[in-house]
C-alpha cells in the first residue's frame, strides 16, 4: 500500500482525471480492499507493508490500530521478497501478498489463496493487464521475484516462466482487473461507484471524466 499523495499514486490515471482526483480514487479503492480482507475470527493475520517509509505517521493517522511495517528500498520485486521473508521470519507457514489495486479481491480470495498452498507452491491471482494481484507462497522464494519487468504487461508471463524453471507447483485463481487506466476505470465502475458514492464531488469528477455521468 502507498501513502495516497496525490502525483505518487495511480499516475496513469492521474494523466487523464488529475493528480488529486486519482489520489483520492487510491485512497478509496486502499480502504475497501483493507476493508473487504479484513480476516475472519481465528482466520490469518494481516499486515500492511507502506511507501514510502517516511509517511509513517501518516499511515498511522490515516489507518489506526491497523499494523503497519515500511517497505523496503529497491524495486517492486525486491520489496516483495522483503515483504515475505519479513513476513515468514514472523513464523507464518503460508504468505499472501495482495495489492490494492483490484476492487473484486476479498477475504474469500485471500482464504483460496493461502488453502490453495497446501498442494501447490505458489499462487497466482493474474490481472487482466497481464500482471497480478495476488502471490502467494509457502516459503521465500526471492529468485522468484528478480530480473522481472514490472512495469510491462509480461509480469505474469515472466514470474510463470521463472516459476517453471524453479519447477514449482502453481495455482491460478480467477483473473480480475485492476483499476490503472481509464478502459479500467470505466469497466469496474459499477464497483467504484459504490465506493465513492459518499465523496459525491469525487464520483462526479470520475464519472463526468469517463463519460459515464451526465
């Protein structure tokens, strides 16, 4: 998760409905994925790793008695390797990292995920952008997540190709959609209507710049 600072978040978007408009679009899609993973009683234990570290005390106002822990430096991948080892180091056996960039993911998503570990070593939750959403896996697996090129739309053809060459079990779950581009944004919209529909100078905005308000 990121500090929602508007110019730092969702920048493709940004380019098309404004820096403030995509931050705030961030800062809700963040709330309801957190909200929507929230565990069940005696379900796993949840984390939440931010960007970028020096945002502490705001990710302290903004998500109170949530447990947060800084990410790492380097890139994508190397922060994700970190999140897990951190994460296993902590005794867990099995570790789901989740974006928050796709409205459908859940609790339920999260629960086949790390149930799916016990017959396979990975997990894969692929988004329609050619990425994922969701990795899971039942021990750290850094060579995993290096050399990929994380802002192409090969990341999830890439980590398949790897993982084959480490001849590790992988599962898929459903594919959905992330909310990056304005294509995105009008397709999820029935879902990010609902989600903004108490900031109604926000669903104006939104709406009214992707056509889908009069």
């Amino acid at each position: 998760m990121k500090h929602p600072r508007p110019g730092a978040v969702k920048t493709r978007l940004a380019a098309a409905i404004g820096p403030d408009a995509a931050a705030d679009l961030y800062r809700a899609l963040a709330e309801h994925v957190l909200e929507a993973t929230t565990p069940a009683a005696g379900g796993y234990e949840r984390l939440v790793f931010f960007d970028p570290p020096e945002a502490l005390e705001e990710m302290r106002a903004w998500l109170p008695g949530v447990r947060i822990l800084p990410q790492s430096g380097g890139d994508l991948g190397a922060r994700m390797a970190d999140a897990f080892s951190r994460t296993f180091a902590r005794g867990a056996s099995r570790v789901a990292l989740v974006g928050t960039d796709a409205p459908a993911v859940w609790r339920g998503t999260v629960t086949e995920a790390l149930d799916a570990l016990a017959e396979a070593d990975a997990v894969m939750g692929p988004s329609e952008d050619g990425g994922y959403y969701l990795l899971a896996l039942r021990e750290p697996r850094p060579e995993l997540l290096s050399g990929i090129a994380w802002s192409a739309s090969t990341v999830a053809a890439e980590t398949r190709a790897r993982a084959a060459a480490l001849r590790l079990r992988v599962r898929e779950l459903a594919t959905l959609r992330d909310v990056d581009t304005l294509d995105d944004l009008r397709a999820e919209w029935p879902r990010i209507d609902r989600l903004v529909e108490a900031q109604p100078a926000l669903r104006e905005a939104l709406g009214r710049r992707v056509g889908l308000l009069g």
